[in-house]
C-alpha cells in the first residue's frame, strides 16, 4: 500500500541493505510510481545499481514519470519488438494501428494479445457464456496461434507464453532492444 503513495518511504527499511550489498542490478516489480519512487530513494543514499523492472511497465508515460532517472532502466518484454514488422503478430497489430493513426508501444502489445485471448476464450465458453465456462475455455486453450506465437494456458499453468525479452530505455527516451 505504501508503494502506492508518491513517496519514497516505502524503501527507507531496504535501503541499508541495497547500500551495503551494492549489488550491479535491483529488480523493482511494481506499477510506474513506485519504480520512480524506489530509484530516487536508491539514487538518494549514492546507489548506482542498474534498474529492471516488469513489462506493466513498459510504455512512455513511464519513461516520462522517470525522468531524470529513465536512462538505463531494463524493461522486461514478453513479445516481439512492435517495430518487427517480419512477424506476422506485429505486422497484424501495425496494421491495425496504422488505420487509427497509432504509435504502437511495448503496453499495447501485450494488450492486443490479451484482447486475441479474451476473443477466443469467450469464442470456446459458448453462446451465453459464464465464468465457469470462459475458465474452462482459457484452461483448456493448447497451442492458440497469436500471429507466430503459440499460446497455452492449462489448469495449473497460466504462464501463456515462454519468452522473455529485455529492452532499456534510451537517452533518447524510447525502448532498445
């Protein structure tokens, strides 16, 4: 809840042991504010360790919410580069984007195959579909073809997808990969 707050004092009872262990990379999982939040209170006490943080953070409101600190930040991905236009998921969701006039992002990415899941879950939970059978078709979901992706998701497994992606952020303030 703390994290939530526009404040650093989230990190103040980790930030000894980051000093002391002055590890190379710190890992921050969490929304835009309190990664902005947990570099600041880093960069406060002189810790020059490298940035990761997750993919819900991939977007340029967050490059944006992290200057001056934007920089180096490691941003994981869990999809093709958006400016690949050689794979066929991309080339899909580039079209798509261009009729609108729109810049795709890491963010709209993952939401264009969420979208491409929710379509075909609801497509196998039948005519008047119900939670317990928009489950049963997302559970059940084997080998789903996103565009050049294959997508699974099983009772015990809702990982989806098996490939990770890492980008940083520029100096020009875009993603790298």
């Amino acid at each position: 809840e703390a994290a939530a707050k526009d404040s650093v004092d989230f990190m103040k009872p980790i930030l000894p042991q980051v000093t002391e262990s002055n590890p190379q990379v710190v890992i921050v999982v969490g929304a835009g504010l309190a990664v902005k939040n947990a570099v600041l209170a880093m960069r406060a006490v002189g810790s020059t360790a490298r940035i990761a943080t997750m993919s819900n953070n991939a977007s340029n409101a967050f490059i944006k919410l992290m200057e001056p600190n934007e920089r180096g930040v490691i941003v994981s991905q869990v999809f093709p580069d958006e400016k690949s236009f050689t794979h066929p998921f991309v080339r899909e969701a580039q079209m798509m984007a261009y009729k609108k006039k729109i810049t795709l992002t890491p963010g709209m990415m993952e939401g264009f195959a969420a979208a491409k899941v929710a379509v075909k879950g609801l497509q196998g939970a039948g005519g008047s579909p119900t939670r317990a059978s928009l489950h049963k078709s997302l559970e059940s979901m084997r080998s789903f073809d996103l565009g050049g992706m294959l997508i699974s998701f099983t009772p015990s497994d809702h990982s989806g997808l098996d490939i990770t992606d890492l980008s940083i952020i520029t100096k020009e303030k875009s993603f790298l990969r």
